[in-house]
C-alpha cells in the first residue's frame, strides 16, 4: 500500500508510523496491556500497513529483538549481578555513611545525590530506590530533616544515571543505534549529568521538602530498624568495585582516542577490556571477591545472590528486545528514510528532535526504555543524513527526553509514592516535577554543550 489519499509515499509512511505509535500507546497505556506483546503487534502492523510481505516483516521483526539484545541482554545480567553484590555485601550502606560524615549534616542532602549518582552507576533505578530507601529513612531521622529533601537528590542522581550514562541499558541503546563512541558518551554524560541531578535533586528537594512534609511508612522503618547489623565493606573498595567498569571503558575509549588504528598490541588490550561486556565481567568477578568471599560470603551464598537477582530483569529484556523488533520494522519498511527526508527538509534541529521524540513516547507510554528504544529508531535514519551531527550528544538528548513528566502511567511514580508515602498530587508537586526538571536542564545543557564540542 503505497499511498493514501493522495499523499506522497513519505507522508503516507509516516501517517502509518503514527498509527501504530497510537495503537501501542493505547493498548499499554489505556487498557494495560504487556508492553512486550503490544511491541510485537505493533510492529506486525507496522510491517503490513507499510507493505512490506510476511517473510519481511518477521524477519526483521527477530533481526531487530536478535541485534538489540546481543550486547544489551549481557549489560543487564552483569549490571544486576554487580547491583546484588553490593546490596548484599552493605557497599551501598557503607558509601552513604561515609559520605555523610564527610560533608556533614547541614549539607547531608549533597551527600545523598552524589550516593543515588555513584550507586546508580551499576543497578536499575527501581534496585537503586529498593536499595537506598531506608539509608533515606535512617538519615532523615538522624539528622532531623524533612524526607523528601533527603529523598528526592538520591532520586535525582539514581534517575539522571539510569537516563543518560553508560552502560546503563537505556543510553546503551542508543549509543548501538547511532554507532556512538562510548567513552565520549560517558564524559559528556558525567558533564551534563552532575550539574542537572544537582538542580533537580539538592536544591529542588531543599524548596519541595519545606512545601511537602511526610513521614515513612510505619511498618517499612520497623523493618528496617530491626535489620541486622553487620560490619560494612570499606569505602575504598566498595567505591572502586562500583566504578571499575566505568574506569575499564574509559581506559579503552582514551587508547582509541591516542591510537585510532590500534597498530600496537597494548591498545588493542585496552579496547580489549574497556568493551562494556569485557569490563562488567571483570567487575562481576572482582566483586565476587572484594564484596563477597573478602565479606565472609561462601561460594553458595554467591551463587544464590547471582542466581536470584536475574529473575526480575526478564520482563525489561523482553521489552527491551521488542523495542529493538519496532525500531528494525521502522527502518526496513521505509518509514526511518521518510522521517529523515522530512526532518532534514524542515532542518530541525536534531538534538531538540531527538529530545522531542522521546518525551512524546515517554508521556504516552511511562516507559524510559519503551521511548528510548522506539525514538532511536526513528532517530538513526536523520542522522545518517547529518554527518556533521555530534551523535554522542544527540544520545543524551534522547535519554534525557525519555525522563520527562513521569505521570500515573510509570511504574516509578507509584514506587515513589509509596516509599513515600505520599498522594498522588504530592507526588506529582514533587517526584513529577523533579523528573521534567531533570529533562529540560538536561536539554539546555546539552544545546550549550553543542555549541562547543
């Protein structure tokens, strides 16, 4: 089917692009279907509406899940696995402590977003919540101050982690998608990222946390006060296990940077170790040594750790991967050219774009990962169209777009409320506002940066 209504073949793809996006915003976010199954429908329909035949349409279909998974599905597993070792082993308790005593009471809530940024590093944003919530519960009450302007900085640096730095899965697809350089996404990332969780976290929660003032859930402090207590790892460790991959991809990044065509073999060492894959195995392992059998673990409990924090990352895989099926029909069918050939001949500016596309699809489906794979695949076809453009920065944009305005329809704002133990407008007036904060100084940043790099 090539036109409708007289349209050109270009407008006529694109109208079929938007049909589907609408089909899979509703049936997710209206009648609360699997985001995974809904993905695959949508990219049936897609695939038909397009004209594509069958047999191109599945193949894309398993080209697109097979290709995004390849490296993504590892990053996930290892990440988890370094996220459980330092929950189980009270690295993450230990970093909190220190920081506290460090920068002192009356600037405690500094402390907590530099934690929620260095503990989200290796874990998902909702682990990092699970794992940081009663530290937020036991500093609020030690130091008398209001829970949201302890909570909402660790919330701001574990969400500006999860959106924008490597190798978290949601920049990772894009770094794949726009054949980005990763070492340089993450130094952009760490420019940008700092001074965006600073605005959203410390000095929004200092403003929100005098406006809203709740108190936690009775029966999570009891569950929390009756913890048992065990002697924590220490910082220098735990810091250095945490940060080892992020150190390896960097090492790999810089001996590409000083010797592009790899002509010795300790360059390609280096490359070697600072691939994603390459340099969280290494961290898994070191942790399984510095957090676990160093911390008294015994070789069962370690594998009981691994085994078990691996069955709760199924479910975003699977999305993930079927985010990768709809971007691959968008491209085969055409609708990627379409979109590039409209967006170069309107000359929009790629980065605001980028950004544009993935809070649309953010608001509509709640999905951080939903809008980061969907808008990726629409955006890698303009790119391939602006040669000029800074791919690393127009993966930012992308991850930062797909923070905005966390509504009723994200798994997150609910988390948040009832750790919270907050309402929903409470919720709104704070964690909402926090997330689009987190957007748009995220945004204006990355333009600034734009107009140097």
């Amino acid at each position: 089917m090539n036109t409708i209504f007289g349209f050109s073949h270009n407008v006529t793809l694109l109208i079929w692009a938007l049909v589907s996006i609408v089909f899979l915003v509703v049936l997710i976010a209206k009648y609360k279907w699997n985001p995974f199954v809904t993905l695959l429908i949508s990219s049936l329909m897609l695939g038909f509406l397009a004209g594509m035949k069958s047999d191109e349409v599945i193949k894309s279909i398993t080209g697109g899940l097979g290709g995004t998974l390849g490296t993504i599905a590892i990053v996930i597993g290892l990440g988890t696995m370094l996220g459980k070792m330092m929950a189980e082993s009270g690295g993450a308790e230990r970093i909190a402590t220190t920081l506290v005593d460090r920068f002192g009471e009356k600037r405690v809530h500094w402390a907590m977003m530099t934690v929620g940024f260095i503990v989200g590093i290796p874990v998902f944003f909702e682990v990092g919540v699970i794992l940081l919530i009663p530290i937020v519960f036991i500093v609020a009450r030690k130091t008398k101050m209001s829970l949201l302007q302890i909570g909402i900085p660790v919330l701001a640096g574990l969400s500006t982690v999860h959106g924008l730095v490597p190798p978290h899965p949601a920049p990772m697809i894009a770094i794949d998608a726009y054949q980005a350089d990763l070492g340089r996404t993450i130094l952009y990332s760490i420019l940008i990222g700092l001074p965006t969780a600073i605005i959203a976290g410390p000095v929004f929660g200092k403003f929100i946390g005098r406006r809203i003032l709740v108190e936690p859930p009775a029966n999570l402090v009891e569950q929390f006060m009756t913890k048992e207590t065990r002697k924590l790892p220490g910082f220098g460790i735990t810091l250095f296990t945490i940060l080892l991959p992020v150190i390896l991809m960097l090492i790999g990044s810089v001996a590409n940077i000083v010797d592009p065509e790899a002509t010795s073999q300790f360059t390609v060492f280096c490359e070697f170790i600072g691939h994603e894959i390459i340099a969280l195995l290494i961290a898994v392992v070191f942790a399984f040594f510095s957090l676990g059998f160093s911390r008294g673990f015994s070789k069962e409990d370690i594998s009981r750790f691994t085994s078990e924090c691996l069955a709760p990352t199924a479910t975003i895989i699977l999305i993930i991967g079927a985010g990768g099926a709809f971007k691959q029909v968008l491209i085969n069918s055409g609708v990627g050219s379409a979109i590039a050939d409209i967006a170069t001949q309107a000359n929009v500016n790629i980065i605001f774009f980028a950004w544009f596309v993935a809070a649309l699809i953010r608001v509509a489906t709640g999905s951080a990962t939903v809008a980061m794979t969907t808008a990726a695949g629409i955006i890698a076809p303009v790119l391939g169209q602006n040669p000029d453009t800074n791919v690393e920065l127009v993966v930012l944009a992308t991850g930062a777009g797909s923070l905005v305005l966390s509504h009723v329809n994200d798994a997150g704002f609910w988390m948040v409320k009832e750790f919270f133990n907050m309402t929903v407008p409470q919720t709104l007036k704070s964690w909402t506002v926090m997330e689009t904060l987190l957007s748009v100084v995220g945004l204006v940043l990355i333009l600034l940066l734009s107009t140097v790099v």
